[in-house]
C-alpha cells in the first residue's frame, strides 16, 4: 500500500511517515480522499467518504444507499427468488436459493430464511451481500 503513496501522493515524507504510525485504514483514506479530489474535486472526495461512512462503518449496516436501482412488478404472490434473477442480484434460481439458505439476503431490514417468500403489493428494498441493493414496487 505504501508504494501507492510514493507513486500517486504529492504528500511529503513526513506526511507519509506519520501516516505510516497511524492505523491503516486512516492512510487508504487520506489516499482515496487525496486522488479523488485531484481528478475530480474536494467536494465531492468528501461526499463519496461520508456516503461510504453512512454504508459501511460500524454499525451502519442496514443503511439504505442513496441510490439503488428499482423495479417495477404487477404480480400477486411475487415470488423473492423470481424478483433476484430478475434484477440480477443472482444469477440463477440455485445462486438465489444458496443466498437465501447463507442468510445473505434482507428485506427491508429484516433477514429472510424462507425459500418460499412472496410479496404483496407495496415497496420493498432487498439487500444481498453487502453490495447488491434493489427498491422492488409491487403494484399487484
């Protein structure tokens, strides 16, 4: 990680060096922040640091992303292993069921054990993993 600092920072040694005392985490993103704001600016740096914040630090978990995509489905009984291949959050039914049995899966917050879960009308955000994010709108 170090060789990154000598090749991409324009910090000095010494800023360097009191990075390297600190923790880790705290010199990847003084970096992040250092190479966002040279190729696009300040601000933004900042803003993409709180919203990594606001998903990912302790205890922020179940945070909704500001931006997900959403799907729009008129089914009753919509079945949550359909509504995963269908907004690609797994590639196939078997991915989906492994995910499910993994408890890798959340609605709205809540993690879901049941392979045979269904929806009802309304909305609802789906989380798999850490990463995968979907707004399914069942208008049923």
């Amino acid at each position: 990680m170090w060789r990154y600092f000598e090749l991409l920072s324009l910090k000095s040694n010494d800023e360097v060096a009191s990075l390297k005392a600190g923790h880790p985490k705290e010199a990847k993103v003084a970096l992040a922040l250092e190479l966002v704001g040279r190729y696009h600016n300040k601000t933004e740096a900042l803003a993409a640091k709180e919203e990594f914040e606001r998903l990912f630090g302790a205890g922020k978990r179940s945070e909704v992303p500001s931006e997900i995509p959403e799907y729009h489905f008129r089914e009753a009984g919509l079945s949550l292993l359909a509504v995963m291949v269908q907004c690609e959050l797994a590639p196939s039914n078997s991915e989906a069921k492994r995910l499910i049995r993994s408890d890798s899966v959340s609605v709205d917050g809540n993690r879901v054990a049941e392979l045979d879960y269904h929806f009802s009308a309304g909305t609802f955000v789906i989380r798999v993993g850490k990463k995968r994010w979907a707004r399914i709108v069942n208008a049923s």
